[in-house]
C-alpha cells in the first residue's frame, strides 16, 4: 500500500513560513513528504530540509519521493520530541523554519495492519512507531476502569466516557478484546441507541483518545514545543497544523507565552521577572482550509494552521 496523504493546508503553510532559497527547514511530522517536497522546491543548492519521522513506511515513502533532492536532504527516523537534539547531533545548531502536520496519515488510517480506524476489522494497534512495546490492545485490556475514564474523558472528550470504560471493563473480563470491531461493538453498546445516531461514528472519540495515549501524543507535543521554538534561527517561522481542539489549545497557549513570557502581576508598574518575548503570533486566529480544499478533501475539516516567528535580535 502506497503511502499517500493529501497535504492539508499545503499552500498556506508554505506561504507562512516565508521560505529562504539558502534556508534550513525541519519537518517534523515528514509523513510521504507532501510539504517537504513543496518546501525542498523552494530551496537552492544552499539550503537543506531535514525531516524527522517515527513511522518506518513513512520514512520509505519519503526517502523515495524526496530521492531527487537528495544532495538538500537529511531524513531521520525518530519522533519529532527528539528532532532538535537529533540535529544537534549532526552538528545543526538551528533552522530558519519548523513544520509540524499532526494529522494521523491517509496511510496509517487506511492501512487496516495499523489497526487506527474503526471502519476496518484488525487487531488493535495504533502504534505510530512499530518498535515501541504499548499497543492499544494492551491499553484497553490492561488499564484500570478509572485510567480508561479518564483517558476517554479526557482525550476524547466524550460526554459517555464512564460507562464506556464500564462496558470495556466487563467485556473484557469474559474474554480479551483484540480487535478494532469488537472495541467497536463494547463501545456502541455503553452508548444509548439515539445518542448513537448523533456525531458522528460511536467509537470515534474513544479511538482517538486510545491513540493519543498509545503514542503520548499530547506530551509529546507539549515537551517540543519550547525547544522548537528556541531552535529557531531570528526571524524563523514555526508552523503547526493540528486537528483537535486538544491539540490547537496547547499550540495556541505555548504560542502566546512564547510571545508574553511575563509573569508579573498587571498592577505592576514594570517588570521584574525579565522573561523577554521569543516572537510573535504571527496571527491572532489560527489560518483555516479553504472551501475548495474542504470540498477536495473531508478529512481538512478540522485542520487548524497556527505560526509565530522568531524574534530578531536588535
């Protein structure tokens, strides 16, 4: 299966990090390369993307696809939690522009082996990086009725995270639950027969907060988004796409502390802490697809683009 995925928000994402012909560039969510290969065009021979990856198929894929731009290409596999330090390694000590897509692939979605979706019957994945150990059947098996609340509640935002977890719990004691349907019926079961029909799919809430605890997808953002931005050459760019309220909360929060580190108190006539800000928030309101692309693309919908940009040292 070829691993395609329909680059979200292409043009305004390369619009808003304001590409340099000799820049340097991270992508830190490489997938197939759709943005890397929009943003290596732009490049001169002087200039060079780095892309980071933790999903083996993704980094094939975009090695393949990025091979004729090879000389102006440096391709990793690791999370993005790890890009900055991977970098340094090699002896980067900054880059002119970040990007951060992260939306769960066309590919990892489609792919019914990776176990994401709960329109395909498989065995219950969902690990983005296929050499960790925790798989989502072992966090539906194995976790505590309050640990799959919490996580429901909380990642998923699902307003029946109670009696899912209930449902999960009881299931799963009469016989181990290793398969994405049959997570399926539990969790259509634990949800009345006319909130079912509002929403959307049933299982999706619950999946996406499997999936997110399965790959630690909110600490790890959380933990990156600082050094990211400090990895920022003066006057360089940091795009993130992101497709949940979850997420866009903690990108939008870390965006402007960034921009107002500030502690004191209002009433303050000056300030005493001295934390002087990065950058700015390149726009108040996060940048949304188009309509041509929501008709082009459904899973658009929910994508969110939010940038800010490195202070220039005066």
């Amino acid at each position: 299966m070829e691993f395609a995925h329909k680059s979200v928000l292409l043009n305004e994402t390369i619009e808003a990090l304001s590409i340099r012909p000799n820049g340097s560039y991270l992508d830190g969510t490489l997938g197939g390369a759709g943005h890397s290969y929009e943003i290596v065009k732009h490049l001169s021979n002087e200039g060079h993307l780095y892309g980071t990856d933790q999903d083996g198929d993704a980094i094939v894929a975009a090695s393949k696809r990025m091979e004729a731009f090879a000389d102006r290409t440096t391709i990793i596999r690791t999370n993005y939690e790890n890009a900055v330090k991977e970098l340094q390694r090699i002896g980067v000590n900054g880059v002119d522009g970040i990007l951060l897509d992260l939306g769960v692939s066309s590919y990892q979605l489609d792919n019914e082996e990776r176990g994401f979706s709960y329109h395909n019957n498989a065995k219950l994945d969902m690990r983005m990086d296929t050499r960790q150990t925790l798989t989502a059947q072992e966090i539906v098996n194995t976790y505590s009725e309050m640990e799959l609340f919490h996580m429901i509640r909380d990642y998923g935002e699902d307003k029946f995270a109670k009696n899912i977890a209930k449902h999960i719990v009881r299931a799963r004691n009469e016989h181990e639950i290793t398969t994405t349907f049959e997570l399926n019926d539990v969790i259509k079961a634990a949800i009345p027969a006319k909130m079912r029909m509002e929403g959307g799919h049933p299982s999706k809430r619950t999946f996406q907060a499997i999936r997110i605890e399965c790959n630690r997808e909110l600490e790890v953002l959380s933990d990156s988004l600082e050094q990211m931005i400090d990895f920022l050459n003066p006057g360089g760019r940091f795009a993130i796409i992101t497709f949940q309220s979850l997420e866009d909360r903690i990108v939008k929060n870390a965006f402007r502390k960034a921009e107002n580190p500030c502690t004191c108190p209002p009433e303050f006539p000056i300030c005493v802490c001295h934390k002087l800000p990065k950058g700015r928030c390149v726009s108040r309101k996060p940048i949304l697809p188009s309509e041509e692309e929501l008709k082009d693309n459904s899973r658009s919908k929910s994508a969110k683009l939010r940038v800010f940009e490195k202070k220039i040292e005066e």
